[in-house]
C-alpha cells in the first residue's frame, strides 16, 4: 500500500506543479501550502523559510538523479579518451531530457530549472560553484575544446541556456509520445553552439569591449557599459 507523502513532500509537489504553470513569482506561498492540503497555515515558512527554500527543495528533488547520468556519461567521456563536443553536447542534454519522461514532477522541474537561468541573474542553486558538481566537471572538460574567443563570450553558458529553455518548451507541451528524436536534434544543436566560430566581427567588437573595460578599472570608473557578461558565473 503506498504510503500518503508527508507535509513536506506535498508542499515541494504544489510548489512544483503550480511554479511550473504560472511561473515561479506568480504563485503566492499560501496558494502554495492551500494546494498542498497542509492544515498549518505556516506549514511552508516552517518547512522551507521563504521561496527561495522552496525553490531550493524542487532543485535537490531532481539533482541527484541528473548528477548521476552526467557523471556517468563524463566517466565514458574520459575513460575512452575522446575529445568530442557532441558527446559533451549529449552529456549536457541528455540527464535534463530524460525528466521529460519522470513521472514524479520531471516536466514540471525542466520549465522550472529554464525559468532560473533565463534570468537577468541566473540561478543555478548552488551547483555552478560546487566544484564537486557535475556541471561544474563539464564545464573543464568543454573548456579546452572551445576557441580562446568562445570561452571569453561565455559559450558554454549560452549552450546551456539554449538546452534549458528547449528542455522547458518541450515540457510545457507535452508530454510526447517519443522524445528520442527532440534529444538528439537539440543535442546536435547544442554541440553547434559550442563549436561555431567567432567571426572577425564579433571578435573586433569583444575586443573593444574587453578594451573599454580595461580603461574603465584603470581610470576607477564604475560603469557597467562594456563590461564582460556575469551570466552564468564566467561560463
């Protein structure tokens, strides 16, 4: 007989269902513990402090499963010596997409997870500066297969962006029959993204940039024109 989840298991359900139909800002915390049945009116704040420990909760229920496929994938990656983007591509989409098929609030987390990091200031909880993170492996093992252009405007975060927002899309309208073919194009995507050139002109402008910036801290200025993109914590 399945046992009735506890107060706590059902508040990060709510959180999870309704974050993912209206967006994470739109939904009130006591529409959030009223969804969840709890009879304590301060059952969430007693459980999670605030939204963010909400937030925090859905993230650490889908972490471990995501971690350990990536790891999985990046242990193949180096045991067999390879230097390939696309499968670095696979081992960035394919722990993602398979929560298309997660039957325990999978879909509801990917638009989620897309929501955080297509943020003005993307949240990545705390696993971009976890150095025991999966992410985080990824991230080293992209780095040396990258142009010096690619990585200084950040084109591992723009990969990721790209398959969190496609994995978020694919959520929201589902669920699918087959997701194989989906994963394997935004896959081939993905590995696009982090192996297209730098062209002279794009190249001429980060030069300029990096160049304004450099002049700014010389002079102490404080501007923020020019400066080198923060997303995603200098990926």
């Amino acid at each position: 007989m399945t046992q009735p989840l506890d107060t706590r298991a059902r508040l990060v359900d709510a959180a999870e269902r309704l974050f993912a139909e209206r967006g994470i800002d739109s939904v009130s915390l006591r529409e959030v513990t009223r969804a969840s049945g709890a009879r304590n009116a301060i059952a969430l704040q007693y459980h999670f402090t605030d939204r963010a420990g909400v937030v925090a909760a859905i993230l650490d229920k889908h972490a471990p499963e995501v971690e350990a496929r990536r790891n999985a994938l990046l242990d193949d990656y180096e045991s067999g010596g390879l230097s390939d983007l696309r499968a670095l591509a696979a081992a960035l989409v394919r722990p993602l997409a398979a929560q298309l098929a997660n039957p325990d609030g999978g879909p509801a987390f990917l638009q989620i997870y897309a929501d955080l990091i297509n943020r003005p200031t993307p949240d990545f909880g705390s696993t971009l500066d976890d150095p025991n993170a999966s992410i985080t492996r990824w991230r080293h093992l992209v780095d040396p297969l990258l142009a010096p252009d690619a990585t200084r405007l950040h084109r591992r975060f723009t990969a990721i962006l790209h398959a969190a927002i496609e994995l978020g899309r694919r959520a929201r309208s589902g669920p699918h029959t087959d997701d194989r073919l989906f994963t394997s194009y935004l896959i081939d995507v993905v590995a696009a993204i982090l192996g297209a050139p730098v062209s002279p002109d794009t190249r001429r402008l980060a030069d300029e940039r990096d160049a304004a910036t450099v002049g700014r801290i010389s002079t102490g200025g404080s501007g923020e024109a020019g400066r080198a993109p923060k997303r995603g914590g200098g990926t």
